[in-house]
C-alpha cells in the first residue's frame, strides 16, 4: 500500500459547520473549564486552537447546563481565557482497528511504535466499549471449597470469582 493510501484514509476529514467557542472560564491543572455552550455531549472530542495557533484535543468530562468540563489531552500549558478557541467535533474518541494490527505495538493514542508502517483501518470503534451484559455471562459451575464453613455455606466461592475478605490484623489471611 502506497503512501499516499495510507495518508488519505487515516487524514482527518474536518466537516463544517462545527459550534466554535471563546468562553473559557478557567484552567485547572489538565482541566479547562467552560461556559455559554450550547448542547455540549458527554465525551464529545473538541479541539483548542490556542492563541499562538498550535491545536491541541480534548474531551468533555462533565456537563452542567450550559457549562462543560474539558481534558485536555496534551496539557494545559500556554491556554489564554480570552484568546483560546474550542470546537466541538460532534464525534466521540474511537481507534481505528484492523487484523494488521496483530502482533504490533502501539502506544496509549493508538500510533505504532514499532517502527512498521501505518494501518489502514478497517473500522473505528468507541475506545469506551460496551458495558457487560451479565445475563450473557456463564454460569458458575465449579465451585471452591474453602475450609471456611462460613463461607463455604452462606457465600459460596466460584473459580475466578473475586470476593474480598476481611480480617483483624493479627490473623494471615494467605493461609486460608
């Protein structure tokens, strides 16, 4: 695959109209907080265009009305209240995926680090996921005895399960 596929299907493809702000309330640490928006979504990616030009990605974290709470993915440093721009995209983060991905290492934005070529992506999934559906999971079968009558008969044990348990500081809890 040429160069030039790789870069046309992995570019950003900006659609306008976007809503573009000036109403940064506030900086605090990775935070940026804003104010007089309009209709902002829960993990909506928005991009800053600071005042010297550089572009920096975010994604709001808290909604309150028509205000919104804002991480800045690259740092905070250099943010100007007055002089700051913020687009909201629209979109949510998703990572493109695809079967070339096996066996390669990539960093936590999903760039390669392995010094191989770039992916072309075969579908771009929420990096939130689904939540877990519990009446999909299977069933328990196998179960731990414990030694523990206790717990063996009022809070039964299955392997792979996780249950906390709790102890005054004097007893070893490794032996049971």
């Amino acid at each position: 695959m040429s160069k030039a596929e790789v870069d046309a299907a992995t570019r950003d493809y900006i659609v306008k109209p976007r809503l573009e702000y000036r109403t940064v309330q506030g900086v605090n640490g990775p935070l940026v907080i804003l104010e007089n928006v309009r209709n902002p979504k829960f993990a909506e990616i928005v991009n800053l265009t600071l005042a010297d030009g550089t572009s920096r990605a975010g994604q709001v974290l808290e909604v309150a009305g028509s205000k919104a709470v804002v991480q800045v993915f690259e740092g905070t440093a250099g943010i100007d209240n007055q002089r700051t721009s913020i687009e909201f995209t629209g979109n949510i983060l998703t990572t493109p995926v695809s079967e070339d991905m096996l066996g390669r290492i990539f960093n936590g934005s999903g760039k390669p680090i392995d010094k191989g070529p770039g992916v072309l992506a075969e579908e771009y999934l929420d990096i939130q996921g689904q939540p877990i559906n519990p009446q999909v999971r299977t069933y328990p079968e196998e179960m731990i005895q414990t030694g523990i009558s206790t717990i063996d008969c009022m809070n039964s044990v299955a392997r792979g399960q996780k249950i906390p348990l709790f102890s005054r500081v004097t007893l070893f809890l490794n032996l049971a």
